[in-house]
C-alpha cells in the first residue's frame, strides 16, 4: 500500500497539555507518528511518498476563513502580546449558555477578540490543544497528506494510507479542539466529492466521536458519516456523539453515531463496526474515507476500550471487504509502543496481507516497538 | 452603615485557578472577604449583621434549575468518579461554534452529560473557576447575603453593604464561570423588582464585564444594567462587553456597555461613571444594586487601570449622590493588601463620610492592612 507522510509534523512539538485544569505530559506527541512510520517502513510492503503542495482552497471548502487565518497568526500573534508560556492554551470558550436568550442575529455579529487567550478560546474547545511556533505548518501538511491520499485513490489505487499528524476529526467547521486543527478527513472527503462527483462515506474508527466532522457535513446528504466511539456521556467531546444525532436538512439520516461503551472487546466493537458497514454499504459511493485511530486499544492512556492488535487486522479485512476504495487518513491513538504494529495489522488486513506473518512478540506482536 | 457578612465563605477554599493552560495560585481566595471585613470592623462606623437564609427559590428566579443542582452536586459526584484533583476544574466546553448549522432545536435538546469534566465543562464558561467541597455552601451564603442586604433597604436603609464570596456577576442563567456560580447581584435585583414592584437599575463597576448579569436581563425593561468596564477586546470574559450591546426585545435600551481602555485613570473613570449614572438617572426607580469591584486598582494582578483608593470614596459620593438607596455588593478586586482600605473608602464615600478621615500611610491609605 501507498502511505503518505511529512516530516512537517515533527515541527508541532507539543509537550504538555491541560486537563481538568492540570497540566500533564502530551499524549499526542510527534513519536507517534514516528512509530507508525517507521514500523511501516520495516515491513517493507509499504511505499513512502511525501505529499504535494494543494493551497489553502480545500481547506475553505470546510473551514470558515477565519480559522485559518487564527492557526496562522497565533503564535506570533501571541509573542507579540508577550505571552511567555511554552504553548498557547485557551482558557475562555464561548460556551453557547453564554448568550442563552440572544436572537441568532445578535450571536451571529460576536466576532473574535484581538487577546490571545480570548481568541484561542474563540475558535476552540477545549484545554487540550496546545499550539506552537510549528503548529500551522504541521496542520497544513497533514491536509496536504490527505489530500494527496485523495490524488492517489482518484489515481486509481484501491487503498493509500495518509500518516496524518496533528488530526483533524475534532475540528469543525469553525472550531479547533481536542488535539485537531484542519479537519483533514472532512477535507479529503469534501475533495473527492467535488473532483468525482460522488457520494462519499467517512468511517470514523477513532475513540473518541468525531463532532467536527459531524458537524462540517450535518446538513449534506452526499457525505454519509459513521462513527464507532465512546459514549460521550462519559467521553470528550461530551457534547456531540449521542445516537440520536442523525444529520438534519438534506443531511438527516446521513449521520450514523455508534456510541460505545467502557471496556469495549473485540467482538463488541467488530459488532458495531459491521453495523457501521452496513449503513455504508446500503448508500451509495465507490469511496470510503476512514478516520483511523487507534486509542481503542487496550493499553491506550485515554481510552477505556479493550481492543487488541489482531482485531485491527480484521477490522481493516472488513472495512476492504466491502469493496470500496480506502482513503485511510490517521487520527489519533496514544499508547506509542504499539503504534506501529496497529497501523500495520490495519493496514495489511485491508490489503488481504496476512497478520500471521508478523513477529509474535512484544505490543501488538511487534517486537522492534518495545 | 450596615453591612452583611457569612463565614461560610471560609469553605470555598481554592488554591489554584488555570490560566491559559498553566496552575497559578488561586486570586479569588478566602483572604479577599476577611481583608475587607476586618477593615471595616476596625473603621468602627459599620455594624455587620449575619445574613438570613432565603431557600433557592430566589436563586431558580434567575437560574437554570441544572445550575443549581450542579453546583451542589459536582463536588460529590466528582468524588464518586474518583476524581483525585484538588478541585474541579472544566477543560471542554460547548463553544457554540460546535454547533454551527445545527437547528436550535436541535441544540436546545442537548443535555449536559455524567462525567464531571463534561459536566463541568456545560455549566461553564472558563477554566479559572475551581470549585472544591466548600463552594456550594459558600455560594449559596453569599446569596443569602446578597438577599439580606435587599431586605435592609426594603426595611428603609438608605445604603447596605454585602460582603459577598463567591462573586456573582459572570454567572449566567445557565453558566458559571469567572470565579463566580450564582449572580448574587441578578438575584438582588429580581428579588427587589419582585418585592417591591419597581425597576430596579445595576451598576456594575467591577474592572470586568458582568456578562452574566446582562445575559439574565437581556430582554428586560424593568431592569437596566450598567457597566464600565476593561474593553473584552483585550480582556476577560472577551466574548461579551462590547458598547453596541443594548439589549434585545423589551429589553433594548436597558443594556450600557462602557468598554474602557489599558491604563484608565481616576479622571477617565469618573468621567464614564459620570455617563453611566446618567442612564440611570435618565430611568425611573428608587434604587441601584451596585456591583462592587476593586479590581479596577492600580495594583491589582488581573487589571489594567490605575484607578486610587481615594477615588473610590469619590466613586460611593457620586453614586449616593443620585439620590437613590443602594443594595451594595462585593465582586471582584484581587490586590488584597488594598482591598479593605478601598472598600472603606467606597462605602464611607457612599455614606457621605469623609475620606479624609482615614489614616494616611500604607496602601490607599490604610496602615493596617500591609
């Protein structure tokens, strides 16, 4: 298989982030992309392009303006505030209870404030999203990734792997959070969409829900979206994810959550992702763009699900056995030692390789990752 | 003057607060309330009486029952998490830009979810808004305080004074945040508009904006709210504050927003306390809640003006001078070793007391307090 990858990402060197209002090591640090890489490399079934430049124009297909120009200008925008912290964190949100009463017309005329904290607070989520002088430039090249994923299935391969880093799916239309800043699933979708003229479905197989990408296309009926995650009455992001969201407008029906929950196994989740390919394959579309994560394994740090190594290998089989080409972009996934041999085990099943050839040791059977 | 006072404040004992993305100690601490309180006990000229308990059906007048039932449960229910954090701190909020394109049906129908970050996250506005085992006791005294001190004046004072902690001004009908959980001063109004039938004006002089405050009475005429305040553009709480925020419906007209810049002075502030008391002047009814903050000092950590102690006795003269009884109520102000001297000043301004009288050394003139 055809693997997109940058080194850009490694320029997003986060070290810490908040939550719960304390500060904590990183989880989404620039190793685990590293692990995947190399872990792919070693295999030596995998064929490493570097992605091509594709401009700002796809990511204003789903992204207010304003948010680009924000992941842009906020480190030095910060700096020249002389804000000292190693990264810039938001601590104030417009919560939407902020303006409980206010007609549409009055929230829809609130803009962004010129104070670091107030603007970083503006346009996101959560405490959890560190932002450093090499933020914009990683988030740039993983929608590149993406997008050259995209070029690589519209160029005829039937499944390409792109080593997104940072991810995307929590990113909204409007809003960054939860370690995402460009929504690169969301914009790899929406570019198929236009270059093919299709329909298109995103399976979404990270942990967590994928609220931006929901929301991005809520009200379209040529994206069907279709998460498999962690109930958010107990799970970031909270507020989104429920199974009664099913899309409104042209859009209702076309959104299918799958809340799960805490201690998740194998068959549980191959369950629900067979429910999850159902719904596809009973909509139209010769393409799915799948959110790939793997903080459903059972060590990961963040998650509370209990997956292991060979059913990421089945699960990637049937996903491919539907028949549909893959855009398979990476999300997140946080237990590093087993990376590697996650992303290998999904995507050698989604080529039909065998799982059984890989070494039987160490996380996940990958010895090399210990 | 009369001034009401609980020690259950005491309990609300927070250590730190998180600043974008960094644990710094706590500004909204214990001390604030016993500087003030015993700088007026030493004055000799003020008689402190305990507050009455008033139930919650004040406080469900002008919040969200959840509200309520959250502050009393989180603590607890955080616990049965085994959350082992030193308090309780949101770090995920429901940005209203998740939403964006989603009806307000649809968001009206969203809940707040079991896991108390979540949890905490959809009551709030912010991460610098700790609370701990004590907080709920202590809001719901400084409420009864805030009660009490209307009921002072419906007994005929001309002026009372009450020591509120927790603050109040930033806590909306549905949403706590900025060291506040109930808007003491919002209560105070409604109860006195209920009890005594008559419009009822706020002034809110604390440094920043009560945007809870002008939430719950966006769209009424019956009560105006005015406020001087640091420009949201460059701080606290950002989102709101703005000068082309009037009100909506009924309530168009009886917002003021007087945005102020970096380094405002005595003479600037007095020239827009000035304008301020001339909206209220312009309105019919007998009596002003005041909210009362000192962060508005030149020393002060969290604020940028310059504002003296001796202006303040200036501010309480202009304020009495309208002729109107005051329900006077603390909020913010977090240069402790000034706090009780500047609350003195105000309120000996407010009586017609002289300033002069006070001693001459130390901050804003008080010896005692260094």
């Amino acid at each position: 298989m055809r693997v997109v990858y940058s080194p850009a990402h490694l320029a997003h060197d986060v070290t810490t982030e908040t939550v719960m209002g304390g500060v904590i090591p990183a989880n989404e640090v620039a190793e685990r992309a590293e692990r995947i890489r190399t872990t792919l490399e070693a295999d030596g079934g995998f064929a490493i392009d570097a992605p091509t430049e594709h401009g700002t124009e796809p990511i204003l297909a789903v992204h207010d303006a304003g948010l680009l120009r924000y992941v842009e200008e906020a480190w030095p925008a910060a700096r020249a505030q002389s804000l000292a912290r190693p990264n810039l964190t938001a601590d104030t949100f417009p919560n939407f209870r902020m303006f409980e009463g206010m007609s549409p017309e009055f929230v829809a005329g609130r803009t962004e404030t010129r104070f670091a904290a107030g603007r970083a607070g503006w346009w996101g989520l959560d405490t959890a999203n560190p932002l450093v002088a090499g933020t914009y430039g990683a988030a740039r090249a993983a929608v590149d990734v993406a997008l050259t994923t995209v070029d690589l299935v519209l160029g005829g391969e039937p499944a390409a792997y792109g080593l997104c880093r940072p991810p995307g799916h929590h990113a909204a239309r409007s809003m960054a959070g939860g370690y995402c800043f460009f929504n690169n699933a969301a914009i790899a979708a929406e570019a198929f969409v236009r270059a093919a003229g299709e329909q298109v479905a995103i399976l979404d197989v990270d942990y967590h829900h994928g609220n931006g990408t929901q929301q991005i296309f809520w009200r379209r009926g040529d994206v069907l979206y279709v998460s498999l995650h962690a109930d958010p009455e107990r799970q970031y992001p909270f507020f989104l994810g429920a199974a009664d969201e099913i899309g409104e407008g042209e859009g209702s029906g076309a959104n299918l959550n799958i809340p799960l929950p805490a201690g998740t196994d194998d068959s549980g989740y191959l369950a629900a992702l067979d429910r999850g390919l159902a719904a596809i394959a009973d909509n139209p579309g010769d393409v799915i763009v799948v959110s790939l994560g793997f903080d459903t394994y059972g060590h990961d740090p963040i998650g509370d699900f209990a997956l292991t190594t060979a059913v990421y290998h089945e699960c990637g089989r049937r996903v491919a056995a539907l028949g549909r080409r893959l855009v398979i972009l990476q999300e997140g996934g946080y237990h590093r030692p087993s990376l590697g041999a996650n992303a290998r085990a999904w995507l050698r099943g989604a080529e039909g390789r065998p799982y059984e050839s890989l070494p039987a040791s160490g996380f996940g059977g990958d010895g090399s990752d210990r």
